[in-house]
C-alpha cells in the first residue's frame, strides 16, 4: 500500500484511551468498495448498538470521487470514525484492505469485521459481548463467534430479513485448491440454546478479542477466495475456538445485485487472483506445493498445528478429501475412533465437485435432447460421464442469472484437468463441443 495513495481520516474531539483493561470498546473493521449500503450500515450499526460510545470504527473507504452514494462527511469529524480515504483505483483487493484497517486498531478490548451492507438488530453490541463472556465462562480463552449470517434483501426491508440464526456447511473445494461454503440453518445441530462449534470462518461477521487483530493478520498479498479457510485455519492454530452464534446478531446481504466489485474496476484482477490462489495452495501444501515462501506473520500460529485442525473439522487440505462426518454436517469437533494413522487417513473421502458455466449464446437450439457431459484426466482420458437430460437442460437454460449451470459432484482419486460439454439437438444431430480447462 502505498502511503501517498491511502489518506487517513481522523479529527478526534476527545482523546479517549482504549488501552485500559476491561474497557468493552469494540473495534469495528470494514472495508468498503463503492457500496451504496455502506451509511445506511452505518446509521444501523450505531443506532442499534447499546452502547454507541463505545464504537470504534475503522473503515478502508475505497470510493470513486463521483460516486455520492457513500459520502462520509457526516462522520469525518467524529472520533469514533478512523477512514482511510481510498481512490478506488490504488484498490488491491479485499484483502489488501482489510489488512489496512487492521493497522487502524488500538487495543479495544472486542473487535468485529463485517462488511458494508449489514443491517443490526437491537444491542447487537450487548448480545455479542455478553455470548463471547459466557463461552470464556466455559474455559474458552479466545472465542471467535463467526458465520453466514442469515440475509435481508435493502429493496424489502426489514420484511425480508432472515429471521433464524445460520452457520457454514462445507461445500466443496474449488478447482484453484481453496473450499467454498454455503449458508444452512441450523437444523442439524442438535443444542439451539447455546452458540455452535464452528469449522469456518466468515469474512462478513467474525466477533472476538482484540488482540485477534494483532495474532492473525489478514495477508495483503491474498485477493478474494482463500481468504476464509486461511483464516479459520490460522486463527485455530493460534488458539481461537470457533462458534456460530445462535442468535441473530446482524443481516447480511449476500447478493450486491448491480454494484461495482473491486475486480469490475482493476485490468489486473486476474494476476492477483491467481497468485492468491498459489499462495494458498503453498499455505496448505495442497497438489505437491511446498512453503517455499516465507509468510511471517501470514503463517500459522504455534499453539494448534494445521494437523490439530484436519482432525478437529475432517477436512484434509493435501488431498483435497473431507470425512463423512464433516459431509453430513455434523457439530465439530469429529470424532477420532482411528487405532491407526492409516485408518485414519483412509477416512477421508475425495470429492469433486464443480459448476460448468455455459452461455446462452453457446447453446441456441431450442430441441436438445441430452448434453455429453464429461471430465477428463491430464491425458484426455474421461474420469466422470453424466450426461444432461432434457429436463435438466431446460431448467438451465430458464435459471434467472442468465445463464446455464451444469453442476457435477463425483468421487475420484484424479484431480480432472478439463471438461467437456457435447449439445447434441434432435434436428441437427451432435453440436459443437464446449471446453474448457480447470484452473489450479
């Protein structure tokens, strides 16, 4: 980050100290890019918030100077607010900017990450505060309440606002080696009245001591995917136990229909994607990389090992496998019934699954009757064969984003280095092939 590029914004009235034990201050971390939700967060956060003097707030405000959508004057002269003032176009990414707030913290005793278009519910401050101190009650030194938090939808609120706390499923590893994860209730979870042990780590709401800001720094060399299963692994190796809340805290929207995204504005995006993407593999020392780079204070704590965590979540990074327990969504921590570490390591299942995006335009006949589906070794050899049915293909072709989602899950010891998608119309007989490679 260069220094003449970011200006910090901070004209403060009262000097008050947040370095004083006990002192319930909470450091809000949020990094902005050109959101028009991001005062009306602002304006819920506070005035929802039990106590609003106790608010720091810290904001990577990254904004086109003719965007009058986020203006911040209001708060500029208030000493609650530290704003870094941010031209869209020095913009490196989410990463990058969340490490950039994070300098901005000053030994609160709470800090909470979200993102700009959140919506609170009443004492959310007292709420979390009161649900980390019960689980240090328990014997948990460091807590960390994090999760998908339900949704609200700005053109239906509050009437659309996700009324049941939710929690992080895995979903699947990505081609490019980092894992997604989707949003569920928390139905499989036997205890609602208490918060969840949690394997993940949400970017968009994470709760915890200060000092998390100090131990688990966001890596500025990362860009967008990667970020939370490094930090869910990193914050668990430095002695953070993970929990979903079990209460609604906050909404969160997960769609930003129609908004600029960092990526949308910077001709580089796909050079930082990628090294981010090696970066995390030489993390995990996933598909043979190795941690030939030094990653400092990016690296993993001392007080859990990467292994500890494997065996706590049944996630498997060097082989990109996941235990039936963690499929099933099960309450960490997974049981360890293994006499051996063979048996153990034979526990893990590899799955592969993956979404094969295709454009309308690259399918315009209206009587397709199947679509060959495959995926192929590095030798073009098929792997996977399942092939699209009518059904299917109409459902595709009529999904409201516009284009058509050919999803695949299989088992497999070979990581698929292509896939094929062969339309084939009951007028014209086999169509064009559509291709592609897999990143990673």
């Amino acid at each position: 980050m260069k220094r003449q590029n970011v200006k910090k914004t901070r004209t403060v009235k009262k000097k008050t100290s947040s370095k004083k034990k006990n002192n319930n201050l909470i450091f809000i971390q949020i990094a902005s890019y050109r959101d028009p939700q991001l005062v009306p967060t602002l304006k819920s956060m506070i005035e929802n918030a039990k106590n609003p003097q106790n608010l720091r707030i810290g904001i990577a405000w990254q904004h086109h100077p003719e965007d009058a959508w986020d203006n911040l004057d209001e708060y500029k002269e208030d000493s609650r607010f530290r704003i870094l003032d941010i031209n869209y176009k020095e913009s490196k990414g989410v990463c990058w900017a969340r490490h950039a707030v994070q300098q901005l913290y000053e030994g609160e005793q709470y800090t909470l990450q979200i993102d700009s278009h959140h919506r609170f519910v009443e004492n959310w401050d007292e709420i979390s505060i009161d649900m980390l101190k019960k689980l240090q009650k328990e014997g948990h030194k460091k807590p960390l309440l994090t999760a998908y938090i339900p949704s609200f939808d700005p053109d239906n609120d509050p009437a659309a606002r996700i009324q049941e706390p939710w929690k992080m499923n895995f979903d699947r590893f990505i081609p490019e080696g980092a894992i997604f994860f989707l949003p569920a209730n928390f139905d499989s979870f036997n205890d609602k009245n208490r918060p969840a042990r949690a394997r993940f780590y949400s970017a968009h709401f994470a709760f915890t001591v200060g000092q998390f800001c100090t131990e688990v720094k966001h890596d500025p060399e990362y860009y967008f995917h990667g970020e939370e299963i490094s930090i869910a692994v990193r914050a668990f190796t430095h002695g953070y136990d993970l929990f979903h809340p079990n209460k609604v805290i906050a909404w969160h929207e997960y769609t930003r229909k129609g908004r600029s995204k960092q990526w949308d504005d910077d001709p580089v995006w796909p050079e930082r994607n990628s090294n981010c993407h090696l970066r995390n593999r030489k993390l995990f020392g996933m598909d043979g990389e190795t941690q030939d780079i030094d990653f400092g204070e990016y690296g993993f704590g001392t007080e859990r090992t990467l292994e500890d965590y494997e065996k706590y979540s049944g996630v498997c990074f060097g082989k990109r496998a996941i235990q039936q327990y963690t499929l099933e969504n099960k309450e960490p921590a997974n049981p360890y019934p293994f006499k051996t570490q063979e048996e153990y390591e034979g526990s893990f299942l590899k799955i592969f699954k993956h979404c094969i995006d295709i454009g309308y335009d690259q399918v315009p006949e209206k009587d397709y009757d199947f679509w060959c589906v495959a995926f192929k070794d590095n030798e073009n050899k098929d792997i996977f064969r399942q092939d699209a049915s009518t059904d299917e293909i109409n459902r595709m072709k009529n999904d409201p984003d516009g284009y058509c989602k050919v999803w695949r899950e299989f088992p497999t010891e070979i990581k698929p280095n292509s896939w094929v998608v062969w339309p084939h119309s009951s007028s014209k007989g086999w169509c064009d092939q559509i291709t592609g490679v897999l990143p990673g």
